[in-house]
C-alpha cells in the first residue's frame, strides 16, 4: 500500500494569517511525515516571519489568476483549507488525470475547527460535484474537532519532546525578558471593548504583571489604549504593577514558546487556541467576531467541552463581548485555580488521534 503521496493544500489568505498559519502547520507535519506537499497560496509574505527557514518536503507555489502549472500532473490529494475554491483550471487537468487516465485522486475539504454538534455528523460525508470542471467528482468533509468521532487537533509527533526540553528562562532571555517578581501573560487579540478593563485591572492588582504583546492588532490596540491612559490618567500605573513588553513577528515555533513561558495565555481564532491547549495553560479565548453573534455559540461549545469552570467562563464572556455579561473584576482573577481544567483537557486531547494521523488514514482508507 502507497503511503507517500503528493499533495496540493490551496490556502487563500482572508485576513489575520490564521489561515495559512494552520495551512503550514499542516503541510510540515506532513512533510515529516514522508509526504511531497505543495501549498498553493495567493499571499506568501506571512510565511517570512512565520516560517523563515522554509521545510524540506514543502514547495510554496504562488496561487496566481489564472493559476500556472508548469511542472507536470498534480498530485495524489487535493486538499482544500476552509472552503477557499481551488483554481478551477488546476481542477480541470486534475480531474483530467482521475477521469480520463483511470489515476485515483482524492478531493479533501479542511473544514473550520469548531466544538459544536454538527462536526461529528458531517465530518468525513462525501459531497457530489455537481457543477464545473470537478463535475462528477466527489469532495469529502474533513471537519477538525476536540472528539473522538472528529478529525482531531493538529499535533506533531515531537511536541512532548519539546516542551520538555524548553528552558523558559534562557527563551525570555532572549527577547530581553526577567521574569522575576512578575506574573507573565501572553496577549494575541484582536481589539476587544475589554482590553482597557483588563490592563487597568492589572495595573490595580497586588501582584506585579507584565504583558507580552504580540505583533501586529494586538501590540496596536495596546499601544492606542496606552497613549490615551496615559494621557487622561497619568498616575493610573503610578505603583509599577502593570509592565508591558512589545514582542517582535514571531515564527510559529517562537509563538508556541510564549505560550509555553507565560502563566495565562490569551489567543484568538484557531490555530493559537490549539496551541494554547497544548501549552495546558490557563487561557482566555478570543473567537473571531461574527455580526450576527455566532461565535458565542462556538464559544459555549469549546467551553463545554473542556468543562469550563465559572470563572473562566464568566472571563470568556467578558472578553467576547458576550450581551449581558458583566465587567470582568481583572484585579481579582485567580486564574491559577483554572489549571486543572487545562491539563486536564490537555490530557483528554492528547488521547485522542492528531489530525496529520487521521487525514492519513482517510487517505490510506479512500485513495
């Protein structure tokens, strides 16, 4: 049986960098694995900090209109991230290829990772190809997920490894960082209405923090709310307990560092709170904001899977915005209360089969 195969991972790049955050993950972890990945993308420049040393196995090709394909037939899978619509002309010389040439394909949708209901009941169904230049094909529903009747969460097969051998102190030091006499929290957000409550609280608290503030939205959402409090309430920090790093880009492996040095972790959309779990710290979730609300549904359902406690699920409310909630009493957190609900959803996690390993096995299974 063939367990080598070539795959094409088409990732369009939405906003955020969650998307092809995910897409590389991925594409390594198959890559080590003994798998050919090509990652079509139509913007690649995440990838410099993100990824800066590149990874054997993995071809980044630039997902250009109309696409070019200059190097022969496409591969074994075709894989699809998030529901993006791959090239139509790449899908025509590939089903070209399942058609006419009697080679097998396998045509594989990544779907969003998510802990309510229906992920158990679509993942894996067979969609028909009903119209354009895949018609007649079959697509399949791939839908990661926190239960055993799920694809599972992305997690290679040396992550113990490492986060044994992680030595916090020397990695703080190199970013400047002495952790002494301070709590240390990680901060990847958006611009959420509770960032100001959750810094003044700190600045309030009896016990010295500092803050280390990823690049990009959230370095400039703290910096905005910094120059105004400062401007307005020039003494509010005036006894030193709230200290504020600014953090370079970091690459994913540095990412998953700062998740592994600090005590809480606060990350948004979905590739961070994957890793967040397996830092099995205590975290604050960020969902990625929907208009209508329903990532408060999404919400819940991550909470009840991991059998939140109260708090933490009043401070997960609190910081999405969540009607009704009140305002988070951030001076008075004890989030060191929530870290046996961490570890222990960690474990439940870690006890199930990783993403890489089932997507392997539906391919080994249906190719």
């Amino acid at each position: 049986m063939k367990t080598g195969w070539t795959w094409d991972i088409f990732c369009r790049v939405i906003d955020n960098f969650g998307d092809i955050g995910v897409c590389w993950r991925l594409a390594v972890d198959l890559a080590r694995r003994g798998q050919q990945v090509r990652l079509w993308v139509d913007d690649a420049r995440a990838l410099a900090w993100m990824a800066p040393g590149g990874e054997p196995g993995v071809d980044v090709r630039p997902w250009t209109e109309p696409l070019t394909l200059s190097d022969g037939l496409p591969g074994d899978i075709l894989l699809e991230a998030f529901g993006c619509e791959v090239a139509p002309e790449f899908i025509a010389i590939w089903a070209d290829a399942a058609r006419l040439r009697g080679q097998k394909r396998l045509w594989i949708n990544l779907e969003y990772l998510s802990a309510e209901g229906f992920v158990e009941r679509c993942h894996g169904l067979p969609s028909p190809v009903m119209a354009g230049p895949g018609r007649g094909l079959t697509k399949h529903f791939f839908y990661p997920g926190f239960t055993a009747g799920t694809g599972g969460l992305l997690r290679e097969t040396d992550l113990a490894v490492r986060q044994a051998a992680f030595q916090p102190a020397a990695w703080l030091a190199q970013h400047g960082i002495r952790s002494d006499q301070e709590r240390l929290v990680a901060l990847f957000c958006y611009e959420p209405r509770a960032l100001g409550d959750l810094l003044r609280g700190f600045a309030g608290a009896q016990e010295k923090t500092r803050v280390l503030v990823t690049a990009g939205r959230a370095s400039a959402a703290v910096r905005a709310f910094m120059a105004q409090q400062n401007c307005n309430e020039p003494l509010w920090n005036k006894d030193g307990a709230l200290s504020i790093s600014y953090l370079p880009a970091l690459s994913q492996s540095d990412f998953d560092h700062l998740l592994w040095a600090c005590e809480l972790n606060f990350v948004r959309g979905e590739d961070s709170l994957v890793r967040a779990l397996w830092a099995g710290k205590p975290l604050i979730w960020q969902i990625y904001p929907q208009t209508d609300g329903a990532h408060h549904a999404k919400l819940d359902a991550f909470l009840d899977v991991i059998q939140a406690p109260p708090a933490l699920r009043d401070a997960c409310y609190h910081w999405n915005d969540v009607a009704g909630c009140g305002p988070g009493p951030w001076q008075m957190l004890d989030w060191r209360a929530w870290r046996p609900c961490l570890a222990r959803a960690r474990e439940m996690q870690w006890q199930l089969q990783d993403l890489t390993t089932q997507l392997l096995g539906f391919v080994a299974k249906n190719h």
